[in-house]
C-alpha cells in the first residue's frame, strides 16, 4: 500500500535528523519521542523540564531520561537543545561501551553492579543472539507497554552478566504483571536478589514464585480477615509470616482475632501473636481443639473460684449455736 501526504497543508515545519527516523526508532520510547519532537519543535536552545513535562503529558524525570536517552544516540548536544549533525557527517559506528566483569563470589554483587549498553551494541547483542532476539518483544507484551533502551539493556545484564535464561526472565516478568508490578526496575531487583541467594535456574525460580505467591495470597486473606484495607506495616508483615510458618489456617487467625476483639475491643497483632504462640505451643490447631482448651480454662477458673468462696465450719458452728442465750439476745 503506498501512503499520500498533502504537504501544503502543514503549515510551518521544524527539521528532525535523519538518523532518528533511520537508526532510532525501533527501541525508542513513545515518551521519548515525544519530547524530543516538542523540543526540535520549539527552535530553542533553551527550555525548561517542566514546560516540555507539561506540553508532553509526562514527569520531569521522564524528559531527564529522554534527554539522557537523546544524547547517547548522538541527536541533541548535552545541555542544549538542537539537532546533531546531519547522519552523513556523524560517526558511523558508536563507542563500545566498557562493562566491569561480575566476581561471582562478591557479596551484594547484584546491588553494587551498574552495566550500561549503547544502542548499537543491544541492537548488536539482540541480533547475534537468537535468545535475546525476541526478549525485548515478549516483555512488552507481558508488561502491556513499550520499553526502553535503558530497560533493555537491563535485561541483557540479567541474561549475559547474572546468567539468567530467557526463559526465567520471561517467567518473571509474567510473575511481576500478576502482582501488578510493572516496572523493569521491580523485575531487575527481584531477579537480583535471586541471584545473591543462589535461585538463578528455572526450576529454583518456579519454586520461588510459588513460594511467593503462596505467602503473598496468605497474607492477603489475613487481612482481608482481619478487616484491614491498607497496605500492612513490616511488623505485621513479619507476624502474619510466622503465623504461616507456624501453620495455622486462616480460620484459626479468625478465631484468635475474634478473643482479641472481645478481650482488648481493637485490632492488636502482638496480642493476637501472644493467643497463637500458645497454641503452638499446646499443639491446638483446629478449632474443636480451642473449644476443648477453653473449656478446660473455664473449668479451671470455676475450681480456683470455688476455692475462694467463704466456707463454714460446721463444728464451730454448732459450738456456737450450744452455747447462745436466746433469753439474752437483744430483741429487735
């Protein structure tokens, strides 16, 4: 199909380098373009990140990036903003960018390490190597949006430099969409923190994401039972964590939430901690166990009762009753 443009109706014009359309826009980002054409647009050296964010309908640190992004790929000067030269007169091949090697053996390896591609070599990586080939499509479409070259060459140092096959990237990224977490920066210190505990195969990684997905619906239906509807503090979290360890089924939290209730008339995590310790303790795990328990307390405090009451002492009684006057008495 061939495409017409009537060019008188366009008005004025701006110049945008050829190299973008030529050599950019397979991995740029809409985002990016957009502030990028807004720029060229306004035939200025000058401009501000918040005057671009809001003719662009993006964040200041979007238009940051995107110039960052501009850049690297050689079409607007750093701090000015006008085109490179024309693409005849531009290098014909960019800098390969140096990386520092991974030690394996380094603690924290995944939080100290910063890598970072130029285009040519993820364009050079993405079609040499038949794994990454399709990576960067197969995430966007779990994450439902385009993504950068910044987020692409993360994932290529997830693959080359952590060891992660596509297949296990693949995975966590569909396991990042589930939970609704949708930034490659998520995706990146999951996989990361993966890597420092030694989950890097796909078998180990399945497992994890089972693990994680277990706990996290636990926890959800912990407070859903519990009435709360914000997002939990780290110490609850780390009660409702045990309280799974522990092995105890959401009916049993129910239960123990419910004597929290009626004892103290407010939401207390250490109190309710305090009931299931105990149980724990007793082996109580069901709820006819709990009746069985509470039955034996009520009993207990029943005889300690008992126990307390005034008595008698027939003998005295008897004692005292030989020896009364009535005659004596004080008549009412």
């Amino acid at each position: 199909m061939k495409y017409y443009f009537d060019c008188d109706k366009w008005g004025s014009v701006f110049s945008v380098p050829s190299c973008v359309a030529n050599n950019c826009l397979k991995l740029c980002d809409g985002a990016f373009l957009k502030v990028l054409i807004y720029a060229l647009a306004q035939n200025s050296h000058e401009l501000e990140g918040g005057q671009i964010a809001s003719a662009c309908g993006v964040s200041e640190s979007v238009v940051d990036d995107a110039f960052k992004y501009w850049q690297s790929c050689g079409v607007l000067s750093s701090g000015e903003i006008k085109p490179a030269a024309p693409a005849a007169a531009a290098p014909k091949t960019e800098q390969v960018g140096t990386v520092r090697a991974i030690d394996p053996t380094a603690a924290n390896v995944g939080n100290k390490l910063a890598i970072r591609y130029t285009n040519s070599e993820i364009l050079e990586k993405t079609k040499n190597d038949k794994d990454l080939a399709h990576l960067p499509s197969e995430i966007q479409t779990f994450l439902k949006r385009t993504i950068n070259s910044t987020e692409q060459g993360e994932l290529i140092a997830l693959y080359e430099y952590y060891g992660f096959d596509v297949p296990s990237i693949l995975l966590t990224a569909q396991y990042c969409f589930m939970i609704e977490k949708t930034r490659i920066a998520y995706l990146v210190q999951v996989m990361k923190s993966w890597y420092e505990k030694d989950i890097t195969s796909y078998d180990k990684i399945e497992k994890e994401i089972i693990r994680a997905s277990a706990a996290r619906d636990y926890q959800n239906r912990v407070l859903k039972a519990f009435g709360i509807v914000t997002k939990p503090t780290p110490t609850q979290v780390e009660y409702i964590k045990s309280w799974q360890e522990m092995g105890f089924t959401i009916e049993m939290l129910e239960i123990a939430y419910n004597k929290c209730m009626d004892n103290t008339n407010k939401l207390n995590f250490k109190y309710i901690n305090t009931i299931l310790t105990n149980w724990a303790s007793k082996s109580i795990s069901t709820p006819a166990q709990v009746n069985e328990e509470d039955s034996k307390f009520k009993s207990r405090k029943a005889d300690t009762s008992s126990t307390r009451s005034t008595s008698y002492d027939l003998d005295e009684f008897e004692r005292f009753a030989r020896g009364f006057d009535l005659s004596k008495a004080k008549k009412v």
